[in-house]
C-alpha cells in the first residue's frame, strides 16, 4: 500500500509542476486531460498525508508514553484516528473504473408490454432527468421515439457534469449502474378491469466519448441511410428526408436519430451514439477476459440482468443485485434515487476490496 501512494504522491507533484508550465496551456485537450487526472488523485494524496501524520503522532506518543502519563492516555484516541486513516487510504488505492470520470449517454427503451412499456420508459426518463437536476447535472435529449399515449418507445439522453466533480460523482461512477432490465408492476392505464399488469424497459449506459480520436471511423466502415422523421403513429412530422439512419459495417451497429429538422445535425447526433457504443462494446469486451477484479467491476452493469423491480400498488422498489429495499417508489421517481444507486456503488467497492485483499493473500 505504501508503494502505491507514494507512486501517486509523486504523480500528483509531477502534475503540479506541468500545470505550471504556460506552455501546457497552449493544448487545451492536453490541459483538460491533466487537470481531470490531477482532481482526480487529490484525495488520495490528502489521504496520504493525513495517513502518514497520524502514524507520525501515535509514534511520538507511543515514545513519550514511558515518561508522561497523558500521552499514553491519548494513545487509544490517536490509534484509532491512524487507523480510520490508513482504511480511507486503503479505499482509495483500489483500482477505479477508468472510466468513472466521464460523462454518459444512456437509452431507455420499451420491451414487451406494449404501451404500457412505452409509459414505464417515459417514467424512467423523468426520474433520471431529476436525477441529474438534483446531482447539478445537465441533460440533453439525443434522439427520442414517443409512442401514441406519450411514452417513450426509444429515448437517448446525454448527461454532463458542469466543471470538475470529485471522484466518484461524475454521471459514468453513478449511473453505469443503472444498465440492465427495469421491470414495472402496476394497473395500466389501458387496464379496464384493474388487473396488475408486468412489463418491463431496457436501460443502456455508456460512457461518452471525449475525443473522437478515441473511437476511429472510417467512412468506408458507414452506411448512410436518410428519410422522413416521423412522429407517434407513424405520423410524419416533416416533409424533408431529414432523419439518419447509420449502420457500422464491421459490427452491425445501427444508431438513428430524427430529433433535429437539419440532416447533419441528426448525422452528429448518431455519430455521437454510435462512437458510445462502440466504446462500451470494446470496454465489455476487454472486461470478458479480465481478471477477476475487473470482472467483478463490470458484473452490475450487464445489461440482459433484470436488475429492479418497481410495484406501484406497494410503493415499493427493490433492487435485485444488491438487496435494496424501500416503500418510497413515488419519491425514488420523483428523483431520489441516489440511495439505490449507493447500495450498488456499496457492493462493487466491497467486491473490489475483496478481490484486492485475496490478491495480498
């Protein structure tokens, strides 16, 4: 452990000193690049240090002890602090997810259960849009496919942090979390004899591409497909072939987007979607023949897990992986929903401390 922090202390010394340097400045990608890094480990080297002071305070304690009765007395309370020191320390020298700092583009789209499907996606939406409002992130819907009733049948949302967040707060650490299959118990409201009906929607999330030098596309490897956007029902909403419809030749990805009345601005927006999935299908690949470390990491964002179960006749919401359980389904998609995502974030650090003490073993 002491290896690993010194190693990062001296990162963070190293960082200090470019970001001095007027003529890093000059590359404002390279500079973002550094200052991200830099906030990044900032705690851990404040948990270093307020490590090494405490070891430093019980040691000069523990050596005037002999001679003076009221440094042994303040031993106890001394260790203790070294100790809750040394284990936020440990904390943080965990391997992260890489990707923890980024933003997100995130899809919610109907499954079986028509309508009802389509409303429970709408219902989604809005609790993740307050999500983002309470946590003072901003949103921005990509592409979105309404149903007849006004639900969703496919929605994609860009959520971005405003300025530098600390670690483990940006909208990637919380919201990957989310990904997999969002099951919905109520009485529709196409329901005529009040039965309780199932459905269920799907959640994707993906970390969003920062630089598109990160995911390469060639053109040869794209098919630009263009036509009329179209609205609830198959309704034309405008008469111009403005809709973009691109497939990745090499995986099969299709991306299409008809939000905008301008062609090129529907193409940026897929291009946009698709360089995200691209990315999370390269990330889901790399994880498949990881370590188990890395594997236990990404074991909560698999997105064919049925992950939540949400009863309206109960108020109840539950989380299947990680056994959260509460009666307040009305404030949780109202935008109260960073409880059930700590208990995910819970377990995928206790999962992560595990696999590095067996490791040590």
């Amino acid at each position: 452990m002491l290896e690993s922090a010194r190693a990062i202390v001296e990162e963070h010394a190293e960082l200090e000193r470019r970001l001095a340097d007027p003529a890093v400045h000059a590359d404002q990608a390279a500079l973002r690049r550094l200052n991200k890094r830099y906030a990044a480990i900032a705690p851990t080297v404040a948990a270093f240090h307020a490590w090494r002071a405490a070891t430093d305070d019980v040691g000069a304690a523990e050596e005037m002890a002999g001679e003076d009765v009221s440094f042994a007395e303040e031993l106890p309370a001394l260790r203790e602090t070294r100790d809750a020191a040394e284990e936020r320390l440990r904390r943080l020298l965990v391997p992260r997810d890489p990707d923890d700092d980024r933003d997100v583009i995130l899809e919610v789209k109907a499954g079986e259960g028509g309508e009802e499907s389509a409303l429970f996606a709408g219902d989604l939406l809005r609790m993740y849009l307050r999500y983002a409002e309470r946590r003072g992130w901003s949103t921005e819907i990509i592409d979105a496919t309404e149903s007849d009733l006004g639900g969703y049948k496919d929605v994609s949302v860009a959520v971005k942090a405003r300025g530098q967040v600390a670690p483990g707060e940006a909208p990637w650490a919380l919201l990957k979390y989310e990904g997999g299959v969002h099951r919905v118990q109520r009485v529709p409201v196409t329901e005529s004899q009040g039965r309780i009906h199932t459905s269920a929607a799907g959640v994707l999330v993906m970390p969003e591409v920062e630089d598109v030098t990160e995911v390469e596309l060639h053109d040869a490897d794209l098919k630009i497909d263009v036509y009329r956007s179209s609205g609830p029902g198959g309704q034309s909403v405008n008469t111009t072939d403005s809709a973009v419809r691109i497939t990745h030749l090499p995986t099969g990805t299709v991306v299409s987007c008809q939000n905008e009345k301008s062609q090129l601005q529907n193409k940026e927006s897929a291009l946009r979607v698709l360089r995200a999935r691209l990315l999370q299908a390269a990330r889901d690949e790399a994880a498949a023949v990881a370590s188990d470390t890395r594997r236990s990491q990404v074991r909560t964002v698999d997105r064919s897990e049925r992950i939540r179960t949400y009863n309206f006749p109960e108020n109840r919401i539950a989380d299947h992986r990680t056994g959260y359980k509460s009666y307040n389904l009305d404030q949780v998609l109202d935008g109260d929903l960073q409880p059930v995502v700590q208990s995910a974030v819970e377990m995928d650090e206790a999962a992560r401390l595990a696999a590095v003490a067996g490791a040590g073993d």
